[in-house]
C-alpha cells in the first residue's frame, strides 16, 4: 500500500537511437496494490468552490489531502479518469504548504507505470488561472502535452504550481518552490483514487517556459529534495534559468509583462526581503492589482508592453538598482539554477532561436554549465519564436521520454 494513502511522455530520430514508435505498449509494470481512497469532495454546484479552500499541510511532502472526479474534454487519446487534487508540499523557504493540481490515470491497463509529471507554462496569477480549473473548463493549453503523455499509456500529472488556492499568491518562476510543487505531485499521485501508479513507479519530468524551468529545477533538486522518487529522465523547453538576466532582458520591451510577473511571484515567495508593495506608486499598484487578477494573454499583457520598473515606483528606483540590494541579490542567487547541483538524469533541453520572452543565452549558459558537470544532456535550437518553440518541442520531448522510458539510448550532445 502507498505510504501516504495512511495519511490523508514523431519526430526526432536525431536524439535516440533504435527508439520504439510512440505506438509502442508500454513495458509491463507490477500490479496496482489495493488503494484506499483519501478524501474525497464532490464538485460544487454553487458560482464559489470550497474545494479550493486550503487545508493545514499535514503529513510529508507529497501526501494527498483531497480529490476529487474532474470531467476534463480531452478526446482522441486511450480511456482515462482524471482527479483534482491538493496535497502538501514545501515553500521556497522550506515552510509546509498546500498545493494543487491535477492527476490522469489512464485506465486501458489496469498495471503499474510510469508517471509523467508536467511542470505547466504561464498561466497568469488569477486563482481561476490555476491549470487544474482551465482543464475542467478546457481552456488550457496544457492539454495537448497531457495527451501526448496518455497516448504513451503513462499517468500524467500535472501541478497547478503554489499560491492558486483561496487567499494566495502564485510565486511564479520561483525555482525551489516549483520544484518542491512538481516533484510532490509525483509523490501524491499513486494515491489517487484509481491510481495506477506506485511509490516505485519510474517518473518523468517535463515542462516548457515557465514549465521548462520547473521540471528543471525538479530534475535538478530530486536527489536532495525526493530521494525515494525514482525519476529517470527529463525534458525541458524555453528554461528561465536566471531570473536576473531574464528581468534584465524585458525590462522596458515589448515582454515586460513577463517580467512583471517575475517581480510579483519573488515577492509572493519572499515578501520580507522584496517588499513590493511598499515600493509601488498608485500606478504600479493598479498595474500589479490588475496582474494579479488576470490570466496570461488579459490586457495587462498589453497595458504593461514597453514599460519599466522605474514607471511602478514610488522614488523612481530602476531594475538595476533593486537588484543591486543585498536582499534581492541574495534572492536572485538562490534562484539562478545554473548554481544548483546539475541533473543525473538524461535530460533534454530545447529553445527557440528568436525567442523573444525567454532570452537564449541564459538557456546557453545553463547547457554549457550541464555539459561542464557531466550531465547527460543536449540542448537544440528550434526555427521558433517562444509560442511556436512549444509545439516544435512537444514531438522532441515525447522521443526522448518514451526512449529513456524504454532502456533505449539517447544522445546527448555537449
């Protein structure tokens, strides 16, 4: 039985060799042990859902306080069910926190597999932004990857990220928090109702964007953070590796919106060290209200376009200065991932040669930095810009998976 049922991923014949096709039954798996469900709460039928009214975190990272059936419109892929959970996880400063997110379970086999947990792209920092609520109402881009991931008979798990429960605040491209989110949700899912999945179970790790940084920061922290999770492999697209530089680079051009957010969720993981609102003008305060309330692609993308720091405070500080401070240096630092430990797993890396959210040579840096450590890993430049950059790499993440996922080679390029 699951210990924390007691308490509470075709293109790309260039990156394996002799890979299976994507058509290819998974390798058999040990039975499901007998699951005892956790608890269980119906969908509301009022506009408010006390779903999402956080818990006490209790228990260890990774264990499941509450599921629910969530109807999810995903046509075209192997029968599956699909739960909307919480669970307990850890913050960024290392206090217990409650998370949620989203578990699909396919149900074709009634074995054991692998788990492909997905790190989501930008959401926005509304509470209705919260993946696990867009799948319900099929709004989420997500859903293509989740697919892709089901086709390959795997369970896919994906988390909403911290701060989308009633009364929070999203930390967004925070690195230990995303991680400590994505590799929990791993932990939870083999107690899922239906779960088919163990504690055992092999784990892959994917996610592109703000995604590719989390499932990163995941592939990089799992030793220390969840050594019993057995992961095997991961794939990551448009990473923002240094959160520095990427404030640098949109900083009064056409993305600032992107780097707004950043701003916001460092000051939701720390808020006595960036101190934000104490910082805003009535502008910057409009602006970070409206931010906060909205889904990524709402007007503040535009509202925000070419604007700087500098306009949102109250002395007219610039980015340069506040990073200057101890503080957010300090900050800073501990979320650049090119200083933690590099991943053991073989891991691919893609980006989109003009991208112009994400900055390359931050991602450059990181491979090179990967490479230098020994890392099993390659790093592809795609004919894209951000958006397009995704879907050129969904194919590109399924080969490398599904061939780790087989015992099949891969190869790396340093």
């Amino acid at each position: 039985m699951s210990r924390r049922l007691a308490v509470g991923l075709l293109a790309a014949g260039s990156l394996l060799l002799g890979a299976a096709p994507a058509s290819a039954a998974p390798a058999a798996a040990p039975a499901v042990p007998e699951l005892t469900p956790a608890t269980v709460v119906p969908a509301p039928a009022a506009a408010t859902d006390p779903f999402y009214d956080p818990p006490a975190p209790t228990g260890e990272p990774g264990t499941l306080l509450r599921s629910r059936p969530a109807a999810v419109p995903l046509a075209g892929v192997l029968p599956f069910t699909a739960q909307t959970v919480l669970y307990t996880s850890t913050s960024a400063t290392g206090e217990p926190q409650v998370v949620s997110g989203t578990v699909f379970t396919p149900t074709l086999s009634a074995q054991a597999g692998t788990v492909l947990t997905i790190a989501p792209g930008t959401q926005g920092l509304g509470p209705q932004c919260a993946p696990s609520r867009q799948f319900v109402a099929g709004t989420e881009y997500e859903l293509s990857a989740v697919a892709a991931g089901l086709a390959q008979g795997w369970t896919v798990a994906v988390t909403d990220y911290d701060g989308y429960l009633d009364g929070g605040s999203p930390t967004y491209t925070t690195g230990p928090s995303m991680a400590h989110a994505v590799l929990d949700l791993a932990r939870a899912a083999s107690a899922v109702p239906g779960a088919r999945s163990t504690d055992a179970s092999p784990v892959l790790l994917q996610g592109y964007s703000q995604g590719g940084g989390g499932a990163a920061w995941a592939a990089s922290l799992a030793p220390e953070y969840a050594p019993d999770l057995h992961v095997t492999g991961a794939a990551v697209g448009g990473v923002p590796a240094d959160l520095g530089a990427l404030a640098q680079s949109l900083d009064g051009g056409p993305a600032a919106y992107f780097g707004l957010l950043g701003v916001i969720g460092l000051d939701a993981a720390y808020p006595d060290t960036v101190r934000l609102d104490e910082r805003l003008n009535a502008r910057g305060q409009q602006v970070v209200a409206q931010l906060r309330s909205e889904c990524v692609g709402g007007a503040g993308t535009l509202t925000t376009a070419l604007t700087s720091i500098s306009d949102y405070t109250t002395d007219g500080s610039t980015l340069e200065q506040l990073l200057a401070e101890p503080g957010i240096a300090a900050v800073l630092a501990e979320n650049d991932l090119a200083t933690r430990p590099a991943p053991t797993v073989p891991i691919y890396q893609s980006h989109a040669a003009a991208d112009e959210v994400v900055a390359l040579g931050q991602a450059q840096d990181l491979h090179a930095t990967w490479c230098a450590a020994g890392a099993t890993t390659r790093l592809d430049l795609l004919p894209a810009e951000h958006v397009t950059g995704q879907v050129q790499s969904l194919p590109l993440f399924a080969a490398w998976l599904g061939a780790v996922s087989r015992g099949l080679p891969v190869v790396p390029a340093c």
